[in-house]
C-alpha cells in the first residue's frame, strides 16, 4: 500500500469530511458544531494514521480493527468479504460515501492501487453528482 489516505475498507480519506476539515476552517467549525466537539478534535490526517479511532464516532472503527484482526491491508482481502460491516444502507447515502465501498474495493483488487489511485475521485464525484442511469450506472449531470 503506497498512500495512507487509502482506508482498509475502501474509502479514501481525503474525501472525508474530517480529512478535509485540516484545511478548512470554516467545515472544521461546522462539524465542531454539529458533534459537539473541540476544534482541534474534528481534524482526522486519515484512518491508518490515527489507527481507526474516528474523532466522530467516539471509539476505534470496527471495520478498521476487523482487517487489523485478520491482517489484511484491505477488506477486499479477507475470505469473508464482502461482510455486513461493508454492506450498503440507504440512510445517510447522500452525504457519506459508504455505499460505494465494495465498487472501490473490488475496482482496486482487480485494476491495481495506480488505477484506483486515478480514478477514485472520478468514482465519487459520479457518487454524489452524478445522474444514474439505470442499465448503465451514473453520468455526468448536465
């Protein structure tokens, strides 16, 4: 694994809003609000670098110690995947990224850490902005 910001279960770290509250004040004021939390709390520098102690949900990511427990790098590399701690929901789907972790997982094991590298960001945007296309997956919004 070459890039820290690439979490165990798939996600990377430098679309969360806690990675990117180390740069924005103003997104680090608002989830200060909003979890009740300090300032300097709501800074996260990325999963494997805090060893899966998310600032917002108060203890170590059981995902995060899953893959530790097992000693895989990624969740894509245990027997048991893809597991219900990877399962999608459509609570909170418009605003966090969970739903997509098995496509970023499985496009990772099977394209290579440089591919996943380059196109993740595509993949989110076409998450959160995109136009879905039933038969084709999602587009660019017009």
């Amino acid at each position: 694994m070459d890039n820290p910001l690439e979490a165990p279960c798939g996600l990377h770290c430098g679309v969360c809003f806690l990675y990117r509250a180390g740069s924005d004040e103003a997104l680090r004021a608002m989830i200060s609000e909003k979890f009740n939390l300090p300032m300097e709390k709501v800074v996260c520098p990325g999963c494997r670098a805090v060893s899966g102690f998310c600032p917002v949900i108060n203890e170590q990511c059981a995902t995060y110690l899953c893959a530790k427990d097992k000693s895989v790098a990624f969740c894509s590399e245990c027997r048991e995947f893809p597991c219900r701690k990877l399962m999608p929901c459509a609570d909170q789907a418009s605003a966090l990224p969970q739903n997509i972790k098995i496509f970023s997982l499985t496009m990772r094991k099977n394209r290579g850490a440089g591919e996943w590298e380059r196109s993740i960001m595509d993949v989110y945007n076409l998450y959160f902005k995109g136009k879905m296309i039933i038969g084709r997956g999602p587009v660019p919004k017009d």
